[in-house]
C-alpha cells in the first residue's frame, strides 16, 4: 500500500516524537509498503525538497518557523502551515500522487485541512496517531485559562478528530476526552501503544566514570526538561539523597527548563548531580548500560494520561523505572502490574526518596529487572505491531 506521513517533527531533529517516527516509517518500509513522510520546513529556498533515506520517500515542503519562538508568534505560524504546505505540495512532484491512506502525527492539531485536500483527493482514510491530548493539558497546567485562545485551540483539535476515520490514543483512560460530545465521537478510537525499534548498544559521548558520578548507582533522566515534566521534585530528591555516596543523578537533554534546573542544583551545590546536553538517539542503549534506573517525571497536574518514549527506551534496555507522575495515570497501573519499577503520585518527596531507595536496593536483588522490563518492550511497544494496527485499520 501507498501511504503518506505528516508530522512535523523528524530526524535530524533529536525529539522522541523524531526518533518514533523514524523507527515507525523505516517499519512501514520493512513490512513491504510505499511512505512518504511530508514535513513542514522553513528556510527552503524553493518550495519543496525531497530525499530518500532507508526506503523512505522524505518530502520537505516550506512553510512557517514554528519552532523555538514566541507563543503567539508559534500559534499564527501552526495556523498557516497546513495551507503553505497544501500550496507547496501541489508544485512538487507528488502533486497528483493518489494515496492508499494518509496518517498524521499530533502534536501538531494544526494537520486538519492538509489531511482533508489528501484524503479527497485520492478517496482513501485517514488514521490520526495522537500522542499529546491538547490544548486540555495547557488547561490542566494552569498554562492557559478557558477563554477564547483555548475555545480557538479547542476548535482545531475538533476539526482535526472530524477528519480522522481511526484515532489511536496512547492508552484507554484518554478515551474520556473523546466523550463529551466532539466530532471525535462519529469515528473510531483505539489503543496505539508507542513504539520504539531496537537499538544495539553503541559507544556514548557520555562516559560515567569520567563525571563526578563515578562508582555510584545512577538514576539517569534523558528527554525534555519543560514545564509538562515538572521536574524539580527530582532536584528535591538528589537534595534529600545526599546522604547517601553511593547513588548519583545525571540529566540529559535539552528544554525551556533545562538551564533554571542546573543552575538551580549548583545554587543548592548538589554534587551528587551531572547535567549533560542532549546526545544521539543512537548513543541512549550506550547511556542506559551504564546506570542503574530510569527516572520519569509528569506534573502532577496533569489529567490526561501519557506513556513518554523514555520510559520505551527504559524498558528497551532493562531499566527499572522510577516514576514521579498525575495521579490516575494509566502509567502507574502498568508498572505495579509489570513489576518493572515504582511510582509514586502524591508529589511528596519524601514518598520517592523512600521509593527511590527501596527500588536501588531492590534492583540489585531481584536480578529479573532486566528481563521483565525486556519482555513487557518487546510484548507491546513494538515497531512491528503499531504498523500492523495503522494498516489494519485501513483495511478493514
């Protein structure tokens, strides 16, 4: 089958949502169909630019910068994209390309009118992967009230689920966002687990042994430090951890709160914590080979519920989780059934310091850490079987 792709994120950019899309294209490739992923970029000098990478057809097509700037700014230039890029395509090559079904990644919820033009066009479905339920966790955050910006936002998320014959939600307590009587109601909802491809562990830029964390157990984070994540439980717990010499914790990556954190530890002079940049998706197995657990963190005001790619990569490399999350999460559920690490929900630091230690003490007895954290990957968050689900769902 012929499939296209839209999303706005994509190698070389280091995001997990880049990092899953590659793996889910390269997959759809191996499973024996056509893709072409159709990306948003600004700066092109023409109107579009294609390349071929691992089997995968890439269709770069100009329209706003919609990335690193003001939130206004963000929102006109999001708004704008879909029509820019509609505009675009129809000067490229595939203008006249007739598609056996059109998937879209959110975030972004601006897609709608895009998918739309595609889907007429060639009469085919369309199967929305939503991974980020907003603007309602803005909402949950307190970053935005329910005025008119979010009734705004709210109406193209709505035109964005009119367009969609299937959605696939990360987990089945988000289903609720979808019962209050939008136009996601008229079409079908399902569980996409996210998905990760295997990674052979490769050599990292990140040596341990190098780093004031040398000889300890490490509770590693790697991904975004926003405002989403709400990290500084985490820096409270480094603090009430000092005690104890033989546990470190090293922060990797990149975001709108990744400076204010480690200036913030040096101020309250945490030696016990590493701040690092982001490295290479390749480079994370090599990362996770030399430490003990993966931390997770969402801001307990969040609503929505949310499987982060870290904890895939985690799980990948057999990583026992620690996971400071929103109460009700269906996350939480899974690790306490899996026994693949902790969670803790009341946003005390004290119950995930006790967690903490119990889980570092735990993880050198119970030497079936790895395995469990393996099987439960290899069982649901599978490149192969999120392929099989998007094209079942076509069809059918």
């Amino acid at each position: 089958m012929n499939f296209a792709l839209i999303a706005d994120t994509f190698p070389p950019l280091r995001t997990s949502g880049a990092v899953q899309l590659r793996d889910l294209s390269r997959e759809f490739v191996r499973q024996g169909h056509s893709l072409t992923v159709m990306l948003p970029t600004s700066g092109l000098e023409q109107p579009w630019a294609m390349e071929v990478l691992n089997g995968v057809q890439i269709l770069r097509l100009r329209a706003p910068k919609t990335k690193d700037i003001g939130y206004v700014q963000r929102t006109v230039g999001e708004f704008v994209m879909p029509f820019s890029m509609l505009k675009n395509l129809r000067k490229s090559p595939l203008a006249d390309t007739r598609w056996d079904g059109v998937v879209w990644y959110a975030p972004s919820i601006f897609f709608g009118p895009l998918v739309s033009a595609l889907k007429k066009r060639s009469g085919c479905r369309s199967y929305l992967i939503i991974r980020d339920i907003f603007p309602e966790w803005a909402v949950d955050m307190g970053l935005m009230g329910r005025g008119l910006p979010y009734r705004f936002l709210k109406a193209v998320a709505n035109y964005q689920y009119s367009v969609a014959d299937v959605i696939g939600i990360q987990t089945s307590g988000n289903a609720v966002y979808f019962q209050d009587g939008t136009s996601a109601q008229a079409h079908e909802l399902e569980v996409l687990q996210n998905w990760l491809a295997d990674a052979p562990v490769q050599r990292c830029s990140i040596d341990i042994s190098k780093t004031a964390l040398a000889g300890r157990k490490v509770f590693v984070y790697a991904g975004n430090m926003g405002v989403a994540q709400g990290m500084d439980i985490l820096l409270d717990l480094a603090d009430a951890l000092q005690h104890r010499p033989d546990i470190g914790f090293l922060f990797v990556g990149r975001g709108s709160d990744a400076q204010r954190l480690a200036d913030e530890a040096r101020s309250r002079r945490l030696v016990n914590m590493v701040f690092e940049d982001e490295i290479e998706p390749d480079e994370i197995p090599g990362l996770y080979a030399q430490c003990a657990v993966g931390m997770v963190a969402l801001h307990p005001k969040h609503k929505t519920h949310n499987i982060p790619g870290k904890f895939l990569t985690y799980m990948q490399s057999g990583l026992p989780v620690l996971a400071n999350i929103n109460e009700g999460n269906d996350l939480v559920e899974l690790i306490r059934q899996e026994r693949v690490g902790a969670a803790v929900t009341d946003g005390s630091v004290d119950s995930l310091k006790q967690m903490a230690e119990q889980l570092i003490d735990q993880a050198v007895q119970d030497t079936g850490f790895p395995s469990r954290c393996r099987e439960l990957y290899e069982r649901l968050f599978s490149p192969e079987n999120a392929v099989k689900q998007i094209v079942g769902a076509f069809q059918q």
